[in-house]
C-alpha cells in the first residue's frame, strides 16, 4: 500500500481553475462514494476548501493510483486533462505524508498558522468515515496529522500573534484594556475593515456600541447590525468622554478629530485611557494625537506595520515547525515499514516451521524408536538452524528500508511464499 | 552552632534569590511563547530558607529581628516577598517576578553586607508597640517596592503600544490597565500602612522618651515620603494623574522610601539607627 497526495491549492493554480475543480456542498459526498466505487483506490479522503483541493489516497500502485486520480478529476469536473496537469501537484510516500502534515498545521496555508484548515481537514475525515473510504493507513495518518498539527501549535509561535489589520487591533486593545467587556466603543464612518474589526471587538465581549456616520440610514443600518446606539455625525465628539475605543473610517478628505478636541475629552475623562484606531485613507484623525497621555493612537500603516513583524515572526516559527514535521515523518515511516514487512515475516517464519517440522518427523521415522533425550536434541539442532537462518532477512525486513518493498517482493520470490498483503 | 546555621541559611536564600534574579532577566530575553515558573519555585526555595533565617532570629532575640541594618535589610525583602506571592497568585502577571526579584535580590544583597550579630533590644523600646510599629513600616516600605516594580512593567509596556513597535515582551506583559489598577492599589495599600506605622512610632516615642515628635532625621524623611504619597493620592484622584505619570512617580516614591531606609540610618544618624 502506498500513501498519494494529488491537489491544487492557491500556489498552483488560480482561483478560475480552483472553483472549476471544488466539490462544493452536496457534489462531495457524491464524489467519495464515486472514487470509492471506481476501485482506483483503496483508501480515500477528499479535502475541499476555498484555497484547496486535496485527494489523499492509499493505493496499490502509484502510477496507476495517479492516472486513475487524474483522470477521476476530470471526469468528475469535467475538465480537461491538460488544464489539470498544468495545475496539480502529486506526493508520494513519505512526501505525501510530509504534505499532509503541512496542511494540517497550517504550514500549506496561505497565512501561514491560521487555524480553520484543520477543522476544514477533520470535518473531510469525518466524511470519508461516514462512508467508510478509509483503511488503517489513512485512519492513522490523519490522526497522526492532527496530533502533529496540535504539537506545533503548543510548541511554537505558529499562531500566536495577529496577522491581519482587524486583529491586530484587538490585541493591541487587550494590552491596553484589561477587560474588553466592560468598554464602550464607537465606530465612525464604515467600510469593510472598519467593520470586520468591530465585529471582532463585539466577539471580544465589548456590549457598550455607539454609531455614526455621515448618512444617517447607513448609521441605523449598522447600529441595527451591531446592536448599538445611534449617534449624530455633528455631535460624536462630545460622546468620546465615554467612549474607550474609537475605530473611525469615513471618506472625508480631512480631519475630523483634532488634537485639541482630544486633549480636552481626556480632561472630561479624568484621564482614562483610549484607543484610537484610525483606518481612513486619508487619515480622518491627528496623528499628533498619540503624543497625549493615556491616547493609543494607530494608522493603517502602523498597524500593517506589527502585522508585517507578526508575519516574520511566524515565517521564523514555521521553521521549527518544519523541524517538528521532520521528526514526525520518521516515526510515521517506521509505522508503515513494520506493518508492510510484518505478513511476510510471519509467512516467512511460518514457512521455515512447516519445512522444520516436516523433516523433522520424517527423520524420526526413519531412525525409529530412540531415547526422550535424543529427540529433544534433534529437534533443538532443527529449530536452531532454522532460527539462524531465518534472522538474517527478518532483521533487515524490520530495519526502515529504501528499497523494503523490493525486498520483500524478493523474499517471497526466493522463498515461495504468495501471502496477501495485510 | 545557632549562629552558623543562620548565616548558612541567610547564604542559602541570598544565592537562590540570586540565581532567581538571573534566571528573571532570562525570561525577558527568552523567545519562548510561555513563561516558565523557574523563577518562581527559585524564589519559593529562597523564601524558604529566608523564613528560617528569620524564626531563629526571632526565637533567639525575643522580637522581631530588625534592630540591626542586617536585620532590617533582610525583614525589608522578605516583606516585599511576600507581597509579590500574593499578587503572584492572585493575579498571574505575566514577568512579575523578572522584575521584582531583582529588587529583591538587591535588598538581600545590601543586608549581607552589614553586620549580622543579634543584639537584644534596648529597654527602652521594649514595648508591644514596637512589633506594631514595624509590621506597618515594613509592609508599608514593600507595597512602595512592588508598585516601583509594577510601574517599571508599565512603563515598558506604555513604551511598546505608543511606539507602535512592538517587542517580544509585548505578549508577555500584562495589559496597561492591569498594570496601572495594581499600581494604585499598592500604593493605597502602602500609604495607609505608612500612616499607620508613623501615627503607632508617634504614640511609642511618646511612651518611650515623653515626647511625640522630635524631628529626629528617620521621622523627617517618613514624613517627607508620607507627602510624596499623598501627593501621588491626591495627583490621580484630582487630576488623573494615572498611567505613565503614576508609574514614574512610583519609582520616585521608592528611590525616597530607599534614602529613608539606608540614607537616614548610613549618613544622617539618629535614635532609629540601629546600631
């Protein structure tokens, strides 16, 4: 049995090709039983994402596993076979499992330690166990992949610091605030960014929401949308006493919040500190507004700043994290290796035990009645000769091999044995 | 035989304390994603034998073991750990120890060098206001220490979020407002203690010589810290002077508790010196 990778992801192809080849929804589960009903493979496990499009299989023979593959694709999807070729990438044995690891702990991934492939890949596994597509190989190398994806996790800084604008600042807030909770926040202006970053403060617990916005129906809809408090664009200035964390995104050419508005809010606010977070372009708020005590403010370019650093940070995490894969290819091979010598070594064993003992009773007969102890003494030379010569292959059958399956095609060869494979 | 075991003991704590502070500074620099708790369990140990240098002065001398500068010295930092394992449990602050454990080292470092013989205290303060008067100086002097430290983490951090660069200790540390709140309310522990310490040393001085106030140098520069903690009170209840500018006062605060402490006793002399 030998473990095949063959998929697309958004390094080898582009987003036309990718949507052309996804099995979307329902179109999944028809295709796992199909592949499992074509006998091309043996196991099977379809991943199917956004950014990628995986088969991991467990074949008899590699070639004809990826022509079979390839040419399921194409059928399935009906694309042509020149188009796919041009896109896909085939892993095989230790790379396929190599690959596969990579995925698992975002180390494939097109920011690199995010966290949702790993459920996007436990909830394919789940599919393909629901239609029983898979064996011991993949069953454990999924598992194993999960087990490594988590080592990574908990062992490096893969996915510790924030590695997008809205992210970026909320852990920026939660260094300045203790409990996001119990803040009150405002969002001035709107926009796609703006909005993503209070939708993530809202998930951080933060209830107190105030709105505002040059039109005031787009005001309502967004107040609607994140459960807060209208506030007239002319007046939001004199909210900001209560207010501890301001994201503001609106398209005015100027400034819309002063330096001296600010300095005089934080009179009001005995201090209190705030956070700012200006994502306009041009910028709405005074940069010298962060000179001020207890203001935090940040720009889009300061905050694409630290998630730049984050992103080298992580690049610099990846690479203990290949280390971690490395390790974990090894004793995933040592696996396989015993489970593919272990039939022939027991047929081999057998073998010699049957040829033992055939002779050894033949030559009983043959010299007739004898003492207890003389038998015992013939019998103990036959099992030694045979143990000697059967330790030789057996050891080396066991050791990790290159060439282990020529070996054992060969030890079956030489010794006649014709067992089955598992 | 008592004595020896006791300097064995004070070297003991002094060297873990030591290899604490070491491995505290470590931690700052260390990449990792967790803190580890070496230093904690190194500080822990030394606290143990800390401990037990100070009940064999305690049981030997009859009082608590601060009449002498060793003596002091010692009770100071042990005091200040104390604090520092409370607010350890209680808060899990992420580097605490790296900065505090230096202090405390410091302090410990500073008693080794003085004198370490136990004297008996002298008749005339015999007295249960003595154990009183000391329990508040001291503790009052560690709450001081542990909010100089917290307002050192602070200031870090403050450097880190308005600087927009952010370093590894970023993660680690605390946020500002945790910092800040833990700082005001060492400080409205430590002032309250202080007020206490000097309003019993008042009634003892009383009990003891007659007269409550006698402009000895140790009373003026108790008083002087006393205003200066006020002042920090007052500054941020009135004006918010919260955050950084609380922070830096904290250290100023503690560089004065610090002169009060040795300054007084080394250079100008007076009836709390204790030798």
């Amino acid at each position: 049995m030998n473990i095949l990778v063959i998929g697309l992801n958004h390094k080898t192809a582009p987003i036309e090709v990718r949507e052309k080849v996804a099995f979307d929804g329902p179109k999944l589960g028809e295709a796992i039983k199909l592949l499992k009903g074509s006998h091309v493979v043996k196991e099977s496990i379809i991943l199917s994402t956004c950014n990628r499009v995986e088969i991991y299989a467990g074949v008899s023979d590699l070639d004809s596993g990826v022509e079979g593959i390839k040419g399921f694709l194409a059928d399935f999807h009906k694309v042509q076979r020149d188009l796919l070729d041009r896109s896909l990438y085939i892993h095989k044995g230790a790379d396929a499992i190599r690959h596969m690891y990579r995925v698992a702990s975002s180390l494939d991934s097109m920011v690199v330690g995010e966290p949702q492939i790993l459920g996007q890949l436990k909830d394919a596994f789940d599919l393909a166990l629901e239609n029983k597509t898979t064996g011991v190989i993949l069953n454990k190398l999924m598992r194993k992949s999960v087990s490594v994806a988590k080592r990574i996790r908990t062992e490096t800084k893969i996915a510790e610091s924030a590695v997008s604008i809205s992210f970026a600042a909320i852990e920026l807030a939660k260094k300045i605030f203790d409990d996001l909770a119990s803040k009150s926040f405002m969002l001035i202006g709107a926009g796609e960014m703006a909005e993503l970053a209070a939708k993530h403060l809202i998930n951080c617990g933060v209830q107190d929401v105030l709105v505002t916005n040059r039109t005031i129906a787009r005001a309502e809809e967004l107040a609607q949308e994140f459960h807060g408090k209208v506030v007239p664009f002319e007046s939001f200035v004199n909210e900001l006493q209560h207010t501890d964390i301001v994201i503001c995104s609106t398209g005015a050419p100027h400034y819309i919040l002063l330096k001296d508005q600010v300095h005089k809010t934080m009179k009001e606010r005995k201090q209190k500190p705030m956070f700012i977070i200006d994502i306009s372009v041009p910028r709405n708020i005074e940069p010298q507004i962060n000179d001020l005590d207890n203001v935090y403010l940040y720009d889009v370019d300061s905050l694409q700043g630290i998630v730049e650093t984050n992103i080298q940070e992580r690049a610099k995490e990846a690479d203990k994290a290949e280390r971690i894969v490395d390790e974990e290819i090894g004793s995933f091979l040592q696996w396989t290796a015993s489970l593919t010598a272990t039939p022939t070594i027991v047929a081999l064993r057998n073998k010699a035990e049957e040829i033992r003992k055939a002779e050894f009773e033949k030559t009983l007969k043959k010299l007739g009645p004898m003492e207890e102890e003389k038998i015992k003494a013939i019998e103990y030379l036959t099992i030694s000769i045979v143990n000697k010569l059967i330790h030789p292959p057996t050891t080396v059958l066991k050791e990790e091999n290159e060439n282990r399956d020529e070996l054992i095609a060969v030890i079956k060869k030489l010794y006649g044995i014709n067992g089955e494979e598992e | 035989m008592q004595i020896e075991t006791n300097v064995l003991l004070f070297e003991l704590a002094l060297t873990f304390y030591f290899i604490a502070t070491i491995s505290g500074i470590i931690e700052i620099f260390r990449g990792e994603k967790n803190t580890s708790k070496v230093t904690l369990y190194l500080s822990m140990a030394g606290f143990a034998f800390h401990t037990a240098n100070i009940a064999i002065r305690y049981v030997e001398g009859g009082h608590i073991p601060v009449t002498n500068m060793h003596e002091a010295t010692s009770f100071f930092s042990w005091c200040v750990l104390i604090l520092f394992f409370v607010h350890e449990f209680k808060y899990k602050l992420g580097l605490l120890s790296s900065f505090i454990m230096p202090i405390v080292f410091l302090l410990m470092f500073s008693a080794s060098i003085f004198p370490r013989e136990i004297k008996a205290l002298s008749p005339v303060l015999q007295s249960y206001w003595f154990g009183i008067h000391v329990v508040f100086a001291f503790l009052g002097d560690a709450s001081f220490a542990m909010a100089c430290g917290i307002g050192i983490m602070y200031l870090i951090q403050e450097r880190n979020v308005k600087s927009k660069h952010l370093s590894m200790l970023f993660q680690k540390l605390p946020s500002l407002q945790t910092l800040d709140e833990i700082n005001y309310h060492l400080v409205t522990l430590g002032f309250p203690l202080l007020t206490l310490s000097m309003i019993t040393g008042v009634i003892w001085a009383n009990s003891a010589w007659g007269t409550y106030w006698r402009w000895d140098p140790k009373e003026v520069w108790s008083l002087i810290t006393w205003l200066v903690y006020a002042l920090v009170l007052h500054l941020r209840l009135t004006s918010g002077w919260r955050g950084k500018k609380a922070a830096i006062l904290s250290i100023i605060g503690f560089a004065i508790v610090i002169f009060a402490f040795f300054g007084v006793s080394i250079i100008l002399k007076g009836r709390h010196v204790f030798m």
